[in-house]
C-alpha cells in the first residue's frame, strides 16, 4: 500500500476532526442498539439436536476412518505450513508473492490481493481454509442427504462470515479509502451504520438500496390502471387496455403476498404487465393487503375464498366470462393449485387455464430453503405468530438474504459500512426491501402441512383446508409453469416434479435461464437469459433437461402464444371497472404503499 508524504496541518486537523465525530457516534451507535428486542434463539440458528447429529457424524467418521480423516488433516497443515513459510519468505525479503492458483472470487478485486505478500497470505490462507471446510463435510458418512445440507449450509455461513473482506483490519480497499480521505469514509460508514439501526428498532438490517430514490406510483409500479374492488384481503387492479382490441378471456395474476406485486411492474421497460397489456389481453392484478396482528387467524382457507376465489368471481363478473385465465407466482402459485383442486371438488368450472411461475406444489425436495424447515426453525416460528400474531417481514428478509449472503449481506455491508458509500439507487433491491409479515395462522399452516409434510403432494389423504382434502392430482386444466435454472426459492427440479403429478392431460414446462427473479422479470430488450423447452415429460426433471432445446431470449412470447390460445376471439378493449365495480384508486392502489399497524 503506497505511503503518502506527511499531510499538512489542515489535513490532520481533518483527521482529528473526523476521529472526535467518531467519538460523538458511538453514544447514538449505543442508543439505537438499546432499542433491539431479545430474538428467539430457535429463530437465529438451528437447535442442539442438530449439532449433536453433526457432531455424532464427524466423531463416527473419525472412529471408523482414522486414517482418512488424519490423512485430510495432516493435508491441510502442510498446505497451511507451507503457505505461511513462504509468505513469511515474501515480507521478509519484500519478493514476489508465493504461487497463488486459486480460483477467481469477486470478493478479491483489489490488486493487492495478487501483489502484497500480506494481503495474499490472508485470501490464500482462508480459501485453504473453507476448501478444507468444505470437503470435510462431504466426506461424513452415516448422515442423511437433508441434515449433511444443512450442515453443508451453516457450515458455508461461518465461511462466508469469516472472509477477510468482512474485517476493517484485513479489506485493502477499506484502509485505502479511510487513508485517503482522513477517516471520513470511516465516519460515514458508521452514519450508514447507525442510520440502519434506527431504521430497524436496533436490529441491523444493511440498506440495499436508497429509500429516498423510488416511490411506488411514482418511479414504481407506474403502467396505467385502478382499483377496481377492495376487500380486506386485497386490492383487484385492472390496467388499461392499450390495444384497440383484446382478447375475449381476462387473465389475473397472484403474485406471492410475501413480497409486493410491483416487481412485475418496477419501470416501463421491464414491466411484465405493461408487456401483456400490449400484446391485448385484459389484465388484473391482485395487490395483497400487508397483514397486522388483526390478522392472526387468517389462515390458506381466506387466503383461497377471500382472496383467490373471490378474485376469479369479481373479474367473471366484471367480463362476462364463465371461464377465465389465472396466474400465481412461488407462493401464489402454491396456492393457485389448492384452489384449482378446491374448485374441482366442488364440480365448478371457473378456470380455462393456470400459469405458474416458479411455484412449488411438491415438497418432497424442498432445495436450499430446506434447511429452515425443520422443527427447530418452525418451532420458534410458532411461537413467534402465537406471541405476536403474525410472522413479521424482518425474519423473512432476512432468511431469503442469508441464501446469498455474499450479495445480499455481506457485499453490502462492506460498501455502507466500511467503505462509507451511500446505498445505491437500485429498483431491484428497493423492492426487495419491501417486504411483507404473514399471518401467523396461514404461515404454520403452509409450513407445517405443505412444506413438512407434503400432504398435498405426496399424501394419500390431502391436504385438508376449506372443508376439503385436496389433492395434486385433482388439477386438471390446462397448465404452464415456468421455472427458474439458479432458483434459490424454489428449485426447478421441484417445480418439474410437482407439475408433472398435476392430473391435467395438457401440460407445458418451460425452464428460463437465471433466477426466482431475474427469470421471471427477464424482458425482451435485455436479450439476456434463454430458455429451455421439451414438449416430452420424462419421470426425471434431469432427462427432461437432457432432452429440452435452449432457445434464445425471453420466454414471455413463448407463453403469450401459449395464452393467447386459451383466450377465445378478439373483441373491442374494455373499460376499467363498470357500474358495480367503480374506479377507487389509481394504480399501483393503497394496499400496496400503506403500513401495517404495530
């Protein structure tokens, strides 16, 4: 790291300045950490059955492998011994840094990673370090799949925590700027720092993105429509045709009520909805309320009669349609099944066809987020509803974030806190800030019924909820899913599988490239993701894959084609609303921007 001459006074008053506002911080740092509210322990790591399987596993393969496991241990120090001789070799002598033929990690960008001897003696120490880590966990034997992924899982979190990245005294870049501008970068890093912690009553959630920049029906959600029906559950918009004419059959979507239904709509270049209003399809969308602790006792029963039911009979209503066309996204799409189940019990014909986005209907792999849904984990989660009526936003964010801690925490933090830049003005990351509670009754209700227990998918009996059993196979309209090939959510594979048990005779599987996001909200002009399609349904999602041709770009037009098949004739484009449905608030609504009560 170059030195710099003696700074002038002016400099140094700077200095002592920026030291003493330091000093001021720390009072408000302690303030707002004394407004933080005791955690659950079971709601901020797995319980002690977990650790003694990890344990039992590792002392089990250290009895019956003493050779094997001395053998990875003795490895690891001579790598280690090694390392550190001849990065001891390099300081001394001021020579070239040892070989270095790790693998490319964006968390290493500085040079200095590469040049000085230091610095490259920490990277290559700690990625030794997490390979040794790592291979340890997948060589225990006498461990189930599901608890050797959850010891894989937390295992990579005390990885990803320990990166010299994270540390002031070990990231180039942190000292390089706190030198360069006298300790303001360390002044305003403790800014961002405090401000968080206001923000959040004590807990310290990293701003991803800057709250002044965006306001949803301002910069957000802005494709033109209104409210055309309100209940307690939701907000029913319906946007402007933009087409002189429009196909016959409406179609809604049902986005997840975890998070808002505004990323279909961010801005008008890669706005899902403003795109289907131009290819002439009428267009609702649901806005789903942001529960409170009011909300206790809502449970999937609501959320399907109140919600989902009551959509499809208000837009029926509105168009003149028996039959409509619906979508639901992850957890709306979970649920959209239910409901398609439910309406066949009951012998009624609503729906002409159902699109998924990358929903989850078969739990039996329950992929990355898996390793949040066993007892240790739900049970505190049932106390929490019990207690506070309602499974708040901050536990769910802050689950979904620590599937990528790298991005989503960690690479965050160091840019707000340690280099002291402002949070960028993302629209992305600001709606993925935006989240929602869930009612504590519908949340242990998914989680203990579907994602535990698979009743829906893999029980004979079903899955009981509104005075039925329902079942996978009772889904027999003609379907679409799009699932996602990175999906961290909500595995691909899954997805396959459990549209592949779904009882409709007219199936279609579509596979984009990238994430539960980012390949869903992929537009035409990005040109960046393709697809994948196979007509066929092999038993595996593997052979399905085997078999799928990739086409170039978006997907949406493949699915439009799809839809615009189950549509019926074009007729002249609706108005919003009609005399029983009048216009009560412009889009994006009120549901979407209003608080929910403490």
């Amino acid at each position: 790291m170059a030195t710099d001459e003696i700074k002038p006074a002016a400099d140094r008053e700077k200095l002592e300045q920026n030291l003493k506002r330091i000093e001021d911080l720390s009072q408000r740092f302690t303030a707002a950490l004394s407004k933080k509210q005791p955690t659950r322990p079971s709601l901020q790591g797995p319980g002690q059955e977990f650790y003694a399987k990890a344990m039992n596993a590792y002392w089990t393969e250290m009895m019956n492998s003493p050779g094997k496991m001395l053998e990875n241990q003795v490895e690891f120090w001579g790598k280690t011994l090694k390392h550190a001789v001849e990065a001891q070799h390099a300081l001394v002598s001021g020579g070239d840094v040892p070989e270095d033929d790790t693998p490319p990690d964006p968390r290493f960008r500085n040079p200095l990673w590469e040049t000085h001897p230091y610095f490259n003696y920490l990277k290559q120490q700690y990625l030794i370090t997490a390979q040794a880590m790592d291979e340890a966990v997948d060589d225990l034997e006498g461990i189930e799949d599901g608890d050797r992924n959850r010891v894989r899982y937390f295992t990579r979190q005390m990885i990803d925590l320990m990166a010299p990245t994270n540390f002031l005294a070990t990231n180039p870049d942190a000292l390089e700027k706190a030198v360069a501008t006298e300790g303001q970068s360390l002044v305003d890093g403790l800014e961002n720092m405090i401000h968080d912690l206001e923000r959040n009553d004590g807990e310290l959630i990293v701003t991803l993105s800057d709250p002044d920049a965006f306001s949803v029906g301002e910069n957000l959600g802005t494709t033109e429509g209104s409210v055309v029906f309100r209940n307690r559950m939701f907000e029913l918009i319906q946007y402007k045709a933009v087409t002189e004419e429009v196909y016959e059959k409406p179609l809604v979507i049902f986005p997840p009520w975890i998070n808002k239904f505004y990323i279909l709509d961010l801005k008008e270049k890669n706005s899902l909805i403003k795109w289907i209003t131009e290819q002439g399809f009428t267009l609702y969308v649901v806005s789903w309320v942001n529960p409170d602790a009011s909300y206790a006792d809502v449970g999937l029963s609501e959320y399907i009669e109140e919600g989902f039911l009551t959509a499809i009979d208000e837009v029926r209503a509105m168009t003149g349609q028996d039959k409509i066309n619906v979508v639901g996204y992850c957890i709306a799409g979970t649920t959209l099944a239910l409901t398609l189940s439910l309406l066949a019990k009951r012998k009624e014909n609503k729906i002409n066809s159902a699109t998924f986005f990358t929903a989850l209907t078969d739990f039996s792999d329950r992929g990355e987020v898996g390793v949040f849904l066993e007892d240790d984990f739900v049970d505190g989660i049932e106390e929490e509803a019990r207690d506070n009526g309602v499974m708040s936003s901050v536990y769910m964010a802050r689950t979904f974030s620590y599937l990528r801690a790298n991005d989503l925490v960690y690479t965050p933090a160091i840019r707000s806190y340690m280099l002291g830049d402002p949070p960028p003005a993302f629209d992305l990351l600001y709606w993925n800030g935006d989240s929602t509670n869930l009612p504590g009754k519908m949340a242990i209700e998914y989680l203990r019924g579907l994602c535990q227990k698979n009743e829906f998918a893999g029980s004979e009996d079903g899955f009981e909820i509104c005075g039925e059993r329902l079942k996978i196979s009772d889904v027999t309209v003609p379907v679409c899913a799009v699932a996602c090939e990175t999906d961290h959510i909500a595995a691909w594979r899954s997805s396959y599988t459990g549209i592949r048990k779904m009882g409709s005779k007219n199936k279609t599987f579509i596979l984009s490239e990238s994430g539960h996001i980012a390949g869903i909200v992929n537009p035409p002009s990005k040109k960046k993701y393709g697809h994948y399609l196979n007509a066929d349904w092999p038993e595996t999602p593997e052979a399905w894959h085997a078999g799928a041709e990739r086409q170039d770009g978006t997907w949406w037009f493949q699915w439009a084609k799809w839809l615009a098949k189950r549509s019926g004739k074009k007729i002249p484009a609706r108005g919003l609303g009609d005399s029983d449905h009048p216009e009560l608030a412009p889009a994006p609504g009120t549901y979407v921007v209003a608080k929910p009560k403490h």
